[in-house]
C-alpha cells in the first residue's frame, strides 16, 4: 500500500455513499465511539457536515480546514481517519499531483442487529465500557417480546389493497450502504475443505457470511488454520451445517481459557506509517529500528523468548504499556528490549511502569526518540553511581546503545548480537 505524507495544503472532496440517518448518527455515538474514540467520531460528523442535505458530493476543502474545525493536528487527522477506515465508516481514494487530492466516501454504520452480531465489534465494545454499561446499550436495542399465540395475523397483502396504474420509468436512487470490516486473510480455506470429510458436511458450507465469520474469529481470538479446523469440527450439525452460535461459544471459550479468563481486545499490531523511519537505511542501526517498527509487541517477545509464547504475566505488562499507557508498539518493544537487557532477562512490572511513565510524560512516539531517551537516562544512572563509588560501572547495555552500529565500523561481537537479535524476524 502506497505510503503518502499528508499536508494542510492537500485538498479533499466528501462523497457521500449511503443514506445517513440520525438513527445512524446516534448508533455511531453510542456503538462505535467506545472503540475508535471521540476524535474519530468528530471527524466523521466534520466530513458529513460539508456535505448539505441535499448533496452527494461536497466542495473541494483543504486540511487545513480540517485543523481549523477539530482544533487537531494533521497526525491526529490521520489516524482519526485509519480509525474510521479500520471499522468501515469511510474509504479513502489518493491522488498525486502538485497539490495532492483525496476523497473520502462516507459509509453508513452497521445496524444495531449488525454490530451486536459482529464477534470483532461485540467483544471490543464489551471489553472498553465494562459488563454494567454493555448491558444497558444492549437492552436499548433489543426488541420488546410479545407473546402473539392467542393472536391471528390479519394484515392485507399489497395486492388486495392496492392496485397498480400508469407505469414509470424506475428511480436510481441512493441506497443504504455499509462497508463493515475488511480484514487481510489469514486463515487457508482450502485447507479447512480437504481436512473435513467430504460427506459429513453439505457442499457449500463455506459461504461468504461463513468466510467472514471465520476470519473475524480467527482475528480476535487469534486462531490460526489447523486451530480453526478444530473448532469447526465442533460444530458440524447432524444435517451437515455449522452452528455459527456454538462456533463464537468455542472461539471466546479456547480464547479465555489460554487468557486467565480475560477476553481480547484491539490494538494497532505495529506501529503507525506516519511514526515509522523512512526506508531503505541498511545499517546494522536501520535494521534493528526496522524490527521495533514492524514486528508486534507480542512477536517481539516471542523472539526474545526463543520462539515461546509470551507468558500471562507478560502479556499484561503489554497491555499496560499499549491500552492504559498509550505508548506506541516501537515504543513497546524499544522498552521491552532495553528492560530484558538491563534486568536480567526479567520484565518487573514496578521497574517498567517507573521508564514507561517517563517515556508518556516526554511523549515519546518514534523508536529512534526511545532509543535515544534510554541511553541519555542510562548516562546520567551510570554517572550517579560513579560519582557515589568512585569506582567505574560495567553495566549491561543493548546493543543499539553503541554510537557506531549505525556504521559499518562494529565489532565481531556486536555484530553477532545484532544478527542474533534480527535472524528471527527475517
């Protein structure tokens, strides 16, 4: 995917998709703004004001009038915008020029019935706003039960209150449109078709609701194909279908089981395009910021675990970091690093809040800003100590902490330790 900086001056034009209503206007507020955050929602409601009533296409605006009317930067703009295309609110088109253009289509919300049945949407919802106050937005929009059995259906049908007239040439009109969720595959279908026995299941099990369910699992709970399979096979019927409700049951169980009970919720898996180093450094220096850029925090530690799963313990060190703290993953994993090497092989949660604390109050975003962070504060704990003893301290660094890694010029030694360090993300 091209990767495009963004200027106040770069123009934009709203298209708008869908019907929009304010039933939908309020299902944003209620249903997505839990998830993607108020920013993102502001902007949303922005490009939908620059469109009147009547309109389908807005005028040509800058982003700077963007910045005027949120009050926010262009980096804020951004990712507002990834939140909103990550959960199907808008579709962004680029083109390049002297003044590069954009236009943004605007997508209705799922409906409430939509949303609630999504697993992605469903548990991220619960998971930000707590049991009490998912109860009451889901009371909000079920429907109240009637009990209909002493009752006959007396309701005419069109042809017997109606009759037809003078024909007219059809209305194209503008329909209700919703983008949903657009997720890369990961699970292998054919894989799931050759492994279940081709006469216990009907011929087009998979269908392309059955697909998008699968991978919307497979996404929030984290399953792999041959995990996948596994559960599938729990839930063929005795006519040969899948009982999509025990499959979400399995999922969310096989998920709390390996989690302390805990149920997942959504995280950006590397670090934002815009925070990323322009490619193409090929330093020993480059590729190490290239793997805290794009490699999970997750997978971060798996490579420093040698290719084990990161413990619970560590998982909710992560979690900390990225839901509570807010750091950015390169920022994650730069801490993670720096930590493991300075204590032992150990992440002590007390000594990495005390750093990661630091980190958010100096609003450190990059991994280049990290890096250079954790080795000015380890000069002045070196210095501190010295001064104290009067003796010279031999600590344990990262190998990034070396001034001339950038260059060709590094030892065998190190050399060793930065392909050590890289051999795993290749």
């Amino acid at each position: 995917m091209k990767i495009v900086s963004l200027l106040p001056a770069d123009t934009y034009t709203v298209v708008n998709k869908s019907i929009i209503t304010e039933d939908d206007k309020k299902n944003i507020i209620s249903l997505y703004e839990p998830i993607i955050g108020p920013v993102a929602v502001c902007l949303y409601f922005t490009l939908l004001r620059d469109i009147s009533l009547l309109d389908v296409i807005s005028k040509d605006y800058t982003h700077h009038h963007l910045m005027t009317m949120m009050k926010s930067s262009l980096e804020i703009i951004r990712l507002a915008r990834e939140s909103l295309e990550g959960v199907g609110l808008i579709k962004t088109y680029f083109k390049e020029g002297e003044t590069n253009s954009y236009v943004y289509e605007l997508y209705s919300p799922l409906s409430p019935k939509e949303f609630l049945a999504s697993p992605i949407f469903n548990i991220t919802l619960y998971n930000n706003i707590g049991k009490t106050e998912y109860e009451l937005i889901k009371a909000e929009y079920e429907l109240p039960k009637i009990d209909l059995k002493d009752y006959s259906d007396i309701s005419k049908e069109l042809n017997t209150t109606y009759k037809s007239s003078s024909n007219y040439e059809p209305i194209l009109a503008k329909e209700k449109k919703s983008l949903g969720i657009k997720l890369q595959g990961n699970i292998d279908f054919d894989l799931i078709l050759s492994s279940i026995p081709k006469g216990l299941v009907k011929q087009n099990i998979l269908t392309k609701k059955t697909k998008e369910l699968i991978e919307q699992l497979s996404f929030i709970y984290d399953l792999d194909t041959l995990k996948m399979i596994e559960l599938l096979r729990m839930v063929i019927t005795d006519d040969g279908t899948l009982d999509k409700e025990e499959l979400r049951k399995n999922a969310r169980k096989y998920y709390q089981y390996n989690n302390s009970g805990k149920l997942p919720t959504l995280i950006y898996r590397t670090q934002p395009e815009y925070l990323k180093s322009p490619e193409g450094d090929s330093s020993a220096l480059g590729k190490i910021i290239y793997m805290f850029e794009n490699t999970s925090p997750y997978d971060f530690l798996r490579i420093k675990n040698k290719g084990a799963k990161p413990t619970v313990h560590d998982l909710k060190i992560i979690e900390y970091l990225i839901i509570d703290l807010g750091l950015n993953q390169a920022v994650v994993n730069v801490l993670i690093d720096y930590v493991l090497k300075k204590n032992n092989n150990k992440l002590k949660q007390a000594y990495v809040e005390t750093i990661a604390s630091q980190w958010k109050r100096c609003n450190i975003e990059t991994a280049k800003e990290a890096m250079e962070l954790a080795k000015k504060e380890n000069k002045k704990i070196i210095k501190k100590i010295e001064n104290k003893t009067n003796k010279k301290v031999s600590s344990l660094e990262p190998v990034w902490f070396n001034e001339e890694i950038s260059k060709e010029e590094i030892s065998d030694d190190e050399l060793s330790e930065v392909e050590e360090l890289l051999k795993d993300f290749r």
